[in-house]
C-alpha cells in the first residue's frame, strides 16, 4: 500500500491505494495484517508531522534518559506570544499522535483521520500548535518518566513545555480518552485551569462506568456480566494501572475544575444532527453540542468548522461568553 493524493486536491487529504492497482483502497484479510498495515499508517502519519506539516519533535523527559518520547511542535512554540492549540488523541490502538482515528486513516483519508487538517488550519490563523503523544508509555520495554500513563504524559508535557509557553491563550482539542485526561491535568496543575482559554472535546468520555469528571475502575462482577469478559477484564487492568498512577483522575472533581470546564468547556457529541447544533446545557460538566456525526471515530472530523469557531471564541477570551449563548438558546 502506499498514500496518494485524495480528490479534494488538499495536502491534507491522502488516500491509502494498493501500489499494484491504485484504483483499489485496503481490502482486509485477517486481524494480523490489519494490525501491520495500521502500524505502518501510524508510523507514516507522524513521519509526515515534520515532512508535511513543518512540526519538530520535542523529547520527552526533556534530558536523556534510558527511555524517551517525544511531541510534535511548532518550532521555537514555547517563544510565541500569540494562541497556541495542543491536540490530544484518544486512547490506543485507534489514537496516536498525529492520529484521531486509524480506521478512518485506512478506509477513508487522512484529511479524515488524521490531524493534518486541524494543523494546517492552525498555523494559517498564526496559531504554534503542539501534538502530544499520550499512548507511547515506554519504548522497548523501559518505561517513559513522567510518560508512564497518558494522564502522566499529559501532566509532564504541561510542566515540561506548555506551562512556560509565552502563548496568549491556549486552547485544546481532546478526542475520546484524551478529554478524561485533560480532566485530570486540570485536576493536578492548578495553572492549567487558568491558562485555557478553550477545551474543545470531540465525543470525549471516560470508560464506562467512569464520566467524565470522575474516571471509575469497573469491578469484577462487571467483568464478569460484560458482553466480551476478556476485554473488559484488560481495561480493568489497565485503569487500575492508571489508577496508581494518576489517583487524582479517579476521585471526584473540586468545585475549581468543574467551574473552569463549565466555563470554557464544550463537547462535540457524535449525533447526526448538524454540526454545532446545542444538545445539552450541563452534561457530564460541560455543553453538549452535535458533532454532526454518529460514528464516534468520525467526530472531530465532522465538528470541524463549528469547533473551530468556538477555538477563535477562546482565543479572543470569549469562550465563557458562548458557552452562555449556547446554554441561552437551550433554556
């Protein structure tokens, strides 16, 4: 396989094609060689973040280590003065950095599943953007410091970087997993909830039986009852992990958190309504508006141009402002 330009004609829009006959997209086979090619996909979306997108990558933890990670960046993004947008995946396999949905990368575009769109879109508004990277929590076996769970990347990535960043306003864009994660940033970090100007989450949800403000572990009689035991038996383990890691996630939110989401907290729920259209007022701590799509992979994508007008809200510190317009025309 190989990527070719997509018919929209956008740098953003490339279209995975069979290199024999590129008439021909992906044809699955078998979960192994869906896995294989997804690898391949991921590897060549973060690849293009400094080829196509001009991005650089910044270590993480900042000084050598026996293990190290890295986000994608404007480059010299901590000395800009004007807003900045960090863009946060969801949870593995379908999020990585650079990826919203990987499926979507496969079957659809990357102009769909991949941040490029969101990225050109930022830097033609002068905005420095930053992609993190949540889900690479060791490499070849060595934990990451400071990286050992995607709530503790997040917190890291703060402190590190984004913290000291001169930027005017910072806004986020968080799909799925990564708005918990967020959550629990601004749980920790006490500056974050007043550095952010806007928090955009697209379809962002806890696990079940988590929400938003407060992630839960489920326990071993939902485990035991879950349609697929065996699945949720692994995120059983894997949020107890997290739980050790990032206990703070897992309690309930002060009032802090809560007032600074309902502030400038918004979520782009999939509903296959148009997009933007206000769905609820208060749900889970923030507004609900439609994200114009019902498939939850397909959700950042859709919410695009109504997401992008609340981020400008939020750069022009107004974000408070149309979260009340919006909870006006509910009442």
């Amino acid at each position: 396989y190989e990527f070719r330009p997509g018919p929209s004609g956008l740098k953003s829009d490339l279209v995975l094609r069979q290199i024999g006959d590129p008439t021909k997209g992906f044809v699955f086979k078998d979960q192994s060689n869906y896995n294989e090619v997804a690898d391949g996909v991921v590897a060549f979306v973060q690849q293009q973040l400094t080829t196509l997108c001009d991005l650089l990558p910044y270590p993480l933890p900042t000084t050598a280590a026996d293990a190290n990670s890295v986000v994608y960046a404007t480059s010299n993004f901590q000395e800009q003065l004007g807003p900045l947008l960090l863009l946060i995946c969801g949870s593995a396999p379908g999020g990585a950095a650079g990826v919203w949905g990987r499926s979507l990368c496969i079957n659809a575009s990357l102009h769909e599943g991949a941040m490029f769109d969101y990225i050109f879109r930022a830097q033609t508004l002068g905005w420095a953007v930053v992609v993190a990277n949540p889900n690479v929590n060791d490499i070849c076996g060595k934990s990451i410091t400071g990286s050992e769970s995607p709530h503790r990347h997040l917190r890291t990535l703060w402190t590190s970087y984004l913290n000291t960043a001169k930027a005017s306003k910072i806004l986020v864009v968080a799909h799925s997993y990564g708005a918990p994660n967020l959550v629990n940033l601004l749980k920790v970090e006490a500056s974050s909830r007043e550095r952010l100007a806007a928090v955009a989450f697209t379809d962002g949800g806890a696990f079940p039986p988590g929400v938003l403000l407060e992630e839960r572990i489920p326990s071993e009689e939902d485990v035991a009852n879950a349609a697929k035991p065996e699945q949720m038996g692994f995120l059983r383990q894997t949020l107890l992990r997290f739980a050790e890691l990032a206990p703070e996630a897992f309690r309930p939110a002060i009032p802090e958190v809560a007032q600074c989401l309902e502030r400038v907290g918004r979520n782009f729920r999939a509903d296959g309504r148009a997009p933007g259209t206000p769905l609820a007022a208060w749900s889970e701590g923030v507004c609900d508006v439609s994200a114009g799509h019902t498939s939850h992979p397909a959700t950042t994508h859709s919410a695009t141009e109504p997401l992008f007008e609340f981020l400008q809200r939020g750069a022009d510190g107004q974000a408070a402002a149309a979260n009340e317009e919006l909870r006006a025309q509910l009442a």
